[in-house]
C-alpha cells in the first residue's frame, strides 16, 4: 500500500533501534517515531477530528514536524503547513481558504496566533508545543500523554490527500495543492532511486518543512530507512559543523543557501568528505556557483533539478552531465513524460521555446477549490505551471524562464533568467534580479536589481559594460538599481513583484 502510514509502521518494525530524527538534543529511533505518530492520530481521532479534516501546522522546523506529517497520515488528517513568516491576513487567508480546523505551533508564535484566533471561530482545536500554557490551548505533549499508541483503524487509500500545500502567491493569492499518498510516496522512491539514497544514508533538513522540496526530502529519508537531521533554520556555519558531525551523505539545498555554504567553508575548512550527494532547485543555480559547490566539494555529485509543489521533481542533471552541459537541467525524472508546446498547444522543433507540460504520477490531484485554475493547468493529461523550456539535439532540458517573467522589448522576447547567469558571474557581484520594466519607446527594457559583493563597489555603467560581448546587445539591462537584498521566497525565487512594487512608490534608486 502506497501510503505514508504503512511504510513507517513496516520500517518501525525493520529499523525498530535505529535513528530516525534527530533535532537538536533530542533523538526519535523508527519504533519511538511510529508510537508518538501512532498518539498523535489516535489523540486527535478522540478530540473529533476525521479523516478528511485539516489543521494546519505554523513552526520552524522542528522534530514535532516529522511527528506531525506521519500521525496525520495514519489518521487520514490533512496537514496544511503554512509559513512562518507570513502574518494576520496572510495566515487568515490559508486558514479560511484549507477550510482548517485546529491549529498546532510553537510557542515562540503564542502572541502571532492569540491575534488572529478571534477572527478564526472555525479553529476549534489550538495546540501548542513548548512550556508555554495560555487559555484556551492544549499542550502537545499533554495531548500524546493521552493518546493510545496502537495503530490506527483507520482505512486510508493510496488516493487520499497526504498534505495541502500552498504556491508561494507571487502572482496573487497562494493557491492550495492538493498533494495524496501515493504522488508522495512514489516521489520518495523515485529520489532514492534516481539519487542512490538508502536506509545507510543520513540526510540533513535544511530548508523550511513547510517547503515542497524540504518535506520531499525528508520523506524520501524516511521512506527508504534513513536518518534525517532537522535544522531549526538555515545557519551555514551549523550545516558545516553537522556534517563533520553525524557524517552527513546528503542534503537539499537552494542556490542561495549553496552560496553561503560555500562562502563560509571557505573560512572554517570543516570535514565535508562524508558528503556525497549534493542537490539544488527550487530556483535556478547560476553557473558561477555551481561551479563553486564543485570545488568545495569535490567529491559529491552535485544534481540540479527543476520542480514544482504540483509536479514534484521533473528534470534533473545528473553528476556526470553537470560538467559539460551548462544551464540545463538535464532529463526528466524516472516516469516522467514532457512537451514543449507553442501558444497554439502544438509542438515546438527541438531547440525553440515553448512551454513546458509534463506527465508523472507525482502531479498534483488538484488546485484546492479552484476547478478553473486545475482545468487551465492540465492539457490533454499533461500539466503546465507556466515555464518556458527548450530541449537540445541530446534530449537535455533547459528551463528558460518563467512565462510569466518573459518581458518583449522592442517586439522581442527576452528571458531574464539569462541575463541574470551572466551578471552572476561577476566577481564584484553578489546577487540579481533582472525584470522588464515600462519603456515609452520600446513597450518594456531591462533593468537590472544588484546586491554588490561584500567590500566591493559598482556603477550602473560598470554592470552594462559588463554585459557587453557575453549577450545580444538590446539583453543588456538599461537601468541598474543598487540594493541590500534581493528579496526571495524560500526556495530561492526572486520576488519579482516585491521588486516591482517597489519602482512604483520608489522605493530603490
């Protein structure tokens, strides 16, 4: 059975002693996990919740997390993890719009959720984790101490929603995704086949949980009988000093959380040797810091994949391609099929640009309460969340840019995401964004958005000329604006919209 549930329950009684997760000072072997997710389901079934109910989940990572996501399975409960940065109306909106029911967070959120709950009457059920004890919410742990640690009896199918994911909202309002059993489960099979990943390999949780790709690695570990290592937040020095550690094989990282690894590792030289698969995505990986991460670690493979919270992973470049194949990444993903397709929904010619549409049997079941955006989604069995692809003459992909990001200047369309590789190689440099913005003469122009270098200085003509000789000249940004940061979402996509807004009250220079 394809379920979540059923593999830890197999595994609890396979790697019964072994460590499953470990979080800070706290350790959970496979028999300890399988019982307190077993109370988790069996705790919450006794308060009223049915299969099919949602409660969402507001914390950092934390070792309750891991808890979480299993005894929800067991007991048909559907988690809706929501990020912990998001404030008021923006946590009213998933609450409201994933129809949850309870609420479970850490205590450091006490004052963030005693805001919002009397606008939330639906939350019938509020659970916080820590010392901390307010009126009105239940304790965590008092919770467990209740709960039969039994298996549940409850029948959950491989089609029954695992979790409820949400987009990030950088176009509109956060969309919900409904993620079941089996898209999870096989997706985990399909990571450790394709990145040879076993019950002896330790994985470290770096990014946010609550992230599509964080959680899929985590289950992936789980899955197959690994240990998993939980970092509370992304602190380069701490992954550094972990991997030396625990010996960590293999970790999930974004490009920007790639780049402050790096940077770092060359100052403290840790022992990185027990690290043999590296992976990034989520946003695309500059060539100049792909090119860093292989020679900080020279001996892990490094894969590049391309992935969406609806498809899961969808391409990826192997290590024995990274080297010679620039920018792309790679094939697609075991049982995944792919077209590139015109405006017309027709087939383009190998190595024109279309839009990418994928088949897998990891895509989603469907945009939460919104048939309009699930019907416009798929094509002919196929799904699209909007990127343009091209495919070279050796079946390699490259992802061009968003659909949505393409700015037409002059009635030609350029994708910013190429712009943005060439500035990344820049020394003086340290982060990009590049966007199109209003031109009385040519409808849209480049502009660049650049942090600089630590210790480093430049001019807007500095960047232009930089440009000169490595792109087509009207690809050369027309305006540059210095700034602190490129604001990011945590799978490392600019905030392009954040960086719009902020032309229009003038808010960078």
């Amino acid at each position: 059975m394809l379920t979540l549930g059923s593999i830890l329950e197999q595994n609890a009684k396979k790697y019964h002693n072994k460590r499953a997760v470990i979080f800070k000072d706290k350790v959970l072997t496979y028999g300890e996990l399988n019982e307190r997710a077993n109370k988790v389901a069996n705790s919450l079934s006794d308060r009223g919740f049915k299969k099919g109910d949602k409660i969402a989940v507001f914390m950092k990572n934390h070792l309750v997390y891991a808890e979480l996501i299993v005894g929800f399975a067991k007991a048909g409960i559907i988690m809706v993890p929501i990020n912990y940065r998001l404030v008021g109306a923006e946590i009213d909106y998933l609450i409201n719009n994933s129809d949850s029911t309870g609420i479970i967070f850490t205590e450091e959120y006490v004052d963030v959720i005693k805001e919002i709950l009397p606008g939330l009457p639906q939350l019938d059920t509020v659970i916080i984790v820590g010392d901390s004890t307010s009126e009105n919410m239940i304790s965590y742990e008092e919770l467990l101490d209740n709960g039969d640690s039994s298996n549940p009896e409850v029948d959950i199918k491989e089609e029954d929603p695992l979790y409820l994911g949400y987009t990030s909202g950088t176009t509109g309002n956060p969309k919900g995704i409904v993620i079941s059993h089996r898209s999870r489960v096989l997706t985990g099979m399909a990571v450790a086949y394709e990145f040879k990943l076993d019950e002896s390999d330790i994985h470290l949780v770096g990014g946010p949980i609550y992230h599509a790709a964080p959680l899929i690695f985590l289950l992936t570990q789980l899955i197959v009988g690994g240990t998993i290592i939980i970092h509370e937040t992304f602190r380069p020095n701490k992954v550094l000093a972990d991997i030396a550690s625990y010996q960590i094989t293999n970790t999930f990282l974004t490009p920007t959380m790639h780049a402050f690894l790096v940077e770092v590792q060359e100052k403290v030289k840790a022992d990185i040797s027990s690290m043999r698969v590296l992976s990034s995505g989520g946003a695309p990986l500059p060539t100049q810091i792909k090119k860093d991460i292989l020679n900080t670690f020279p001996d892990a493979g490094l894969h590049e994949w391309y992935g969406t919270t609806e498809s899961a992973l969808t391409l990826n470049m192997k290590p024995k391609d990274i080297h010679h194949k620039d920018q792309s990444v790679g094939h697609p993903f075991p049982f995944v099929e792919c077209v590139i397709l015109d405006d017309k929904k027709q087939p383009v010619q190998q190595g024109e640009i279309g839009e990418l549409y994928f088949k897998a049997p990891y895509l989603l079941t469907e945009y939460y309460k919104n048939p309009e955006e699930t019907e416009a989604g798929f094509h002919e069995g196929y799904f699209s969340v909007g990127d343009m692809a091209m495919q070279d003459e050796e079946g390699f992909y490259y992802i061009v840019d968003r659909k949505k990001d393409m700015l037409i200047s002059g009635g030609v369309n350029i994708y910013p995401r190429e712009i943005e590789d060439v500035l990344h190689m820049n020394p003086k440099i340290k982060d990009v964004a590049v966007l199109g913005v209003p031109d009385p003469v040519w409808g849209e122009s480049v502009k660049a958005f650049i942090v600089a270098a630590e210790g480093k200085s430049l001019t807007e003509k500095e960047v232009i000329t930089y440009c000169e000789g490595k792109i087509a000249s009207y690809k050369k940004p027309k305006s540059v604006s210095f700034v602190k940061e490129i604001p990011r979402n945590p799978s490392g996509k600019a905030l392009k919209t954040e960086l719009r807004a902020s032309i229009k009250v003038g808010g960078y220079n």
